[in-house]
C-alpha cells in the first residue's frame, strides 16, 4: 500500500514571491488577491493519466459529508454539482486549459455567521501535463467562477485560493469575506476547504 502525503498546510501568507494580486481580467469576474498554485509530484504517477484512473467522480466521493473544519473554523455545505462542460467554470486563459476535461465538480460552503464563503472545484483531465497547464493558467490570464449561490458580497479583492495539480487531477479552493465590514482571518477557513483535496489520496491505493 501507498504511503498517504497530507497535502493541506496554511499555504497563503503576504510574503515576497508568495502573494499575488492581479487586476484585470474578465469584467466584473472576482479574482482572489493572494493565490498559491502547485505542480503535480510523483507521488501522484498512479494517477498520471485519466487512462490508469477512468472510474469518473462522484459528489459522494469528493464531498461525503455536510461541512469541513480546521481549527475553530467550520464551514457547512451550501450545494454541490457536477459540471460535464469545464469552461461553464472557469473563464480567460483557463478555458482553453480546460480542453479534453469531462467534469468538473463543485460545492458552495459558508460558515455559520455568514462571515465568510468559499468554493472547492476539483477538474478531472487527460493527463498530469494538463493538470500543470490548467494551474498555470489560474494564475496568468484566468480563474473559476464563483459558484451557484455565491453572495454578492463575496469581496474577491481580499480573498485567498490555492490550485493543485494532483496526477490528472487540479483541485482549487477559494475563500472570501462576505461585505467589507471588519477585519476576517481566512487562514483556517481555507486550510478547511483546502482538506477537501485530500479524498483523492484514496485514488492512489485503488
């Protein structure tokens, strides 16, 4: 049996080289102001190719319970779905790195207070080649839409997302403050919806 890599850390902290924040893009389309994006490893060659993993996934399997926490942070589910078109998800340079994907599946959480929301989108590609590609346009170019359901106050100019290329696979999460009132902490918010990329490790021991 394969040894399981945790994946989830605290990945988004305002350092040189570490933060980014991009202006333009598609009008009025939210991007996060600090964004983390990482290659798939060869911890992930098992699931290199669609070809060696073809069973699709389901919204049981990625999302098998009603909320995710990380610290005093919890955040509850407030819809999933499965997407067969890619670029309904994505837009900019992303949608011609979603080429040859066949689902997307996405979920909206909220935290109790209504304080902060996020998104989870996992993207089922040919091959780990088009998993980087598709990182490396969330950063450059493009990003995902917000999710059915996202509230209009979803401040993207101060939200955090991460994007991993995990074998054929690309996870993204994105967490926001909702309206400009106060100061949020999203570090354990993300490190929650980030936690969800980890139900892919049960791929690797198939």
């Amino acid at each position: 049996m394969r040894k399981w890599i945790a994946v989830v850390a605290v990945p988004l902290v305002v350092a040189a080289g570490a933060a980014f924040l991009w202006l333009g893009g598609e009008k009025d389309a939210p991007r996060p102001a600090f964004f983390q994006g990482e290659p798939t490893t060869a911890h992930y060659a098992p699931i290199a190719t669609r070809a060696a993993d073809p069973d699709p996934l389901t919204a049981a399997e990625m999302f098998p319970t009603g909320s995710v926490t990380a610290g005093e942070s919890t955040l509850a589910s407030k819809g999933t779905e499965t997407l067969t078109d890619c670029a309904t998800a994505v837009w900019g340079s992303a949608e011609a790195a979603v080429a040859g994907c066949t689902q997307v599946l996405r979920a909206h959480y909220a935290t109790p207070d209504g304080r902060v929301s996020g998104q989870f989108l996992i993207f089922n590609l040919a091959d780990a080649a088009a998993a980087d590609g598709l990182v490396a346009a969330l950063k450059d170019g493009g990003f995902v839409r917000p999710a059915p359901g996202t509230p209009a106050g979803f401040d993207g100019s101060r939200s955090w997302a991460q994007a991993r290329a995990l074998g054929h696979y690309v996870t993204v999460s994105w967490v926001a403050p909702v309206g400009g009132a106060g100061q949020v902490d999203l570090t354990y918010p993300q490190v929650a919806m980030d936690s969800l990329s980890l139900v892919i490790q049960r791929r690797l021991v198939r």
